[in-house]
C-alpha cells in the first residue's frame, strides 16, 4: 500500500478505507478520525460531529452514533466519549457545560472509568477534580509505565523504523522478530494496550495549564516509544535535530500510526507510504498542527 486511505464523506466525516471488501470504511471509529481531522484542517469537519451528538447537544437524552449511518450503538465506547469531550473543549466551549450530562454508562457495554469521570469535570473547570485527576491518573501512568517496562524487557520487545516494520503474524514475522507465537501473546496479554496512549495523550493536552498537567506530561512521555512523535509533541517533550529531522521527512503509514507500537505486539498492518499523496494524509499532516 503506497496510497493513504483517508477519504471525507457526504457528511463531513473523516473515513478509511477498509482493506478488505465489505468492510464498513472506518465508520465505527469515525468519531474519533473525524475530531482529529478537525483539529488538523478545521472546516466541514468541525461541525459534522454535530449529526452524532445533535439530540444531546439540544438538550435531550444521551443517545450517541458512531456515525450518522451506523446504526449500533450499544457498543459506543469511551474512547469516543473522549473525543467528543475534546470536540467541545476547543471548537464549541459554549456547550461544555453539557459533558455534566454524560451518564456514567455510555452505552450498553461500556462505562466510565473513574479517571475519565474525573477528567471530563477537570476539562469543565472544576479545581478539585483536576487536582484528583492528576493524583489518580498520575499513580497508573507511572504504574503503567513501569509494567510495560519490565514486561518489553522480559521479552526483548524493541521498536524498529516505520519502514522496517512488519506486523506479527505475516508470513516471516516470527523469525524476523524472533519471538514464538507464546511468548508474543503473553507479552500481549499482560502489557497496556498501545491504542490508549495517543487518546490519554490528548486528554492531558486538552487540560488547561497547571503545575499538575506539566506532571502528566512527563508521565505519558514514558509511555510510548520515542519514534512515536506526536505523543511527545503533544506533551511538549524536547527533539533533538536527528528527530526534527526524522519528523520533517516522515511519509506516514497507511493506518493511524501514532496509537500503535512498531514492535512485535503488534498485529495491526501498516505499511509506509510512497510518493505524492491525496489529501488528508493525517498521519504526517498532524505533527505540523499540535
């Protein structure tokens, strides 16, 4: 793939492509590409999220769509709950009193956490909320960070270049990583799942500015791996000009690079991109707009 698979819908949705036929082209997960692509291009894709919440945002019941034209949603998770939180926090602060609203369980399978119950009241601007967020979500990250360290450790995971990469399970991996099948997936099993990082990167971002959000920082910073670039960025972490440099010639992946690691846990494909590209190739275009 050399091509990425971006593409804007009728609505003003950010989708993807799927690899395979019949696949529904990302708009499970629309919620959260489409408030990413807001933060990096404004225009229609500001207000489209309006048509997943637009019941709400007027006052009525919690009822959210992943996308106008997906029809579950008893499955609507917290991770979209959060990006439709960060939505309001920078394009419509007028509506923000309404994340109050959110009921404890956002969908039929999913509910609040309590670091997450604390967030959205410390993004509303409630002092002792932010102040208990940073001490709760500050414990885990660090206790995060710890774990994943010692489990990569045990298993000798190691990150390589974007245009290195292949996914666990593709014909060649196993020796290429040398690691068994086993042993990828305990490491698996008992690490933190990597797609949480870059959405708890933008939660702390989307803070406003304490002595307790410069803590936070430094505690997502230890998280990721140091190519992952716009979660360093996002926490206000230092380059050197061998970085800078990396970061200004990077073509990007075909798939959201920056909520996976490019290490044997993986097993999500995504393959380097080549030559000139559409629009909306986000995975590059995001590191000039944070």
């Amino acid at each position: 793939m050399t091509i990425h698979r971006n593409y804007k819908d009728s609505l003003g949705f950010m989708l993807e492509r799927s690899r395979w036929e019949g696949g529904d082209n990302g708009r499970g997960d629309s919620v959260g590409r489409t408030v990413r692509a807001a933060i990096i291009y404004g225009g229609a894709f500001v207000d489209s999220i309006f048509w997943s919440f637009y019941g709400f945002l007027s006052g009525g019941p919690w009822r959210p769509k992943r996308h106008p034209e997906e029809p579950r949603t008893e499955d609507f998770s917290r991770d979209h709950t959060v990006w439709f939180v960060v939505w309001l926090k920078f394009f419509h602060p007028e509506l923000l009193h309404r994340v109050l609203k959110i009921p404890w369980r956002v969908s039929k399978k999913f509910s609040q956490t309590i670091d997450m119950w604390l967030w959205i009241r410390a993004i509303r601007g409630a002092r002792i909320a932010n102040l208990l967020y940073w001490v709760v979500a500050g414990l885990y990250l660090r206790f995060v960070a710890w774990w994943n360290d010692m489990t990569y450790r045990k298993y000798g995971i190691y990150s390589v270049d974007y245009k290195d990469f292949v996914a666990f399970g593709n014909m060649g991996s196993e020796e290429r990583w040398g690691i068994s099948v086993r042993d990828r997936n305990r490491c698996k099993k008992w690490t933190f799942p990597a797609y949480s990082f870059d959405i708890q990167a933008f939660m702390v971002w989307s803070l406003s500015e304490t002595w307790f959000k410069r803590r936070l920082e430094k505690r997502v910073i230890a998280l990721v791996e140091p190519t992952n670039w716009l979660v360093r960025k996002l926490m206000r972490d230092e380059f050197s000009d061998k970085e800078l440099y990396a970061i200004k010639t990077y073509t990007g992946l075909d798939g959201w690079r920056w909520g996976r690691r490019l290490d044997k846990t993986s097993r999500a494909e995504r393959y380097p991109l080549e030559g000139p590209q559409p629009p909306y190739n986000m995975d590059v275009d995001i590191l000039a707009s944070v």
